[in-house]
C-alpha cells in the first residue's frame, strides 16, 4: 500500500515537472507573427504602416488600408505569439478591433476586455498609421513603397 501512495506521488510530480517544462526560443523566434492575409490593394486605395509598438508580451503592428480617406480595411502585421495564450488573445481581440476600426472610422474604440495591452499596441499603432508617421512607408494599388519622414 505504502508502494502505491510513493509511486502516486513520484508520477504526480513528474507530471507537474514535464507540464511546467518551458522550451528556449531564440531572438529570432522572438513572440512576432505576421498574419500574412494582407488585403490586396485596389485601384484608388493606399494603405499606410503603423509603427511597431512594442507590449509586455511582444510588438503589434497594423497596415491601414483606405480609399477615399475611408478605412476600408486592417491588416494585422505582427502581434504577440510567444505561446498558445498570446495567439488565442489574439486570434479573440484582433477581429473585434478590427471591426470596431472599420465601424468608427478612428482609433478611438474600446479595448478589448482580456487584452488590454495587445489592444494598447494595436491603438497606438493604428494611430500612427492615421497620423501618417509611419517610418515603414506607404503603399499604394501598383505596390510603389516611399519612405516617410517621422518618428518611430
């Protein structure tokens, strides 16, 4: 009996060990991810890309797509991804950011409640990217990208 209750806890806290193991990621596989799903450009629209706001948890950086100095569309550009938390946050707040972008037409929407400091970087992006501040540059229909001058 005396066996079982030792072998009970020896796998338990082996368990334990094995689940709060964490693996090394490098600098380069530091938590960014790019959505890759950029919004093609159509004839008449321009989008901008907002600087790289740096969050406890990793950079969020959005592109602005507008027509007609209407917003059109959001493009995710990076956003925390360092582990499966930060991407269901993501995959959670970032189409509600979205469409409350699209809805106001600004950067003055709600954050979303769970994800206040990715919700924090994609405002502060998105808001240089309205500003036109962005050091990454414009894009418009025929993919023609020019510098900007401006702050980081």
């Amino acid at each position: 009996m005396r066996g079982v209750v030792v072998a009970v806890v020896v796998t338990v806290a082996g368990l334990v060990a094995l689940l709060s193991f964490k693996t090394h990621t490098s600098s380069a596989e530091r938590a960014v991810a790019s959505t890759g799903n950029l919004s093609p450009l159509l004839p008449g629209e321009h989008a901008v890309i907002g600087r790289a706001v740096p969050t406890v948890y990793g950079p969020v950086q959005v592109r602005v797509v507008e027509q007609a100095r209407k917003i059109v569309a959001v493009d995710i550009l990076q956003h925390p991804a360092e582990t499966g938390m930060d991407i269901q946050i993501g995959q959670y707040a970032f189409p509600k950011l979205v469409g409350e972008t699209l809805a106001a037409q600004s950067a003055r929407i709600d954050t979303v409640s769970g994800a206040t400091y990715t919700s924090g970087g994609y405002i502060s992006s998105l808001q240089s990217a309205l500003d036109g501040k962005s050091a990454v540059g414009k894009q418009s229909a025929v993919g023609k990208q020019s510098a900007l001058s401006g702050g980081a």
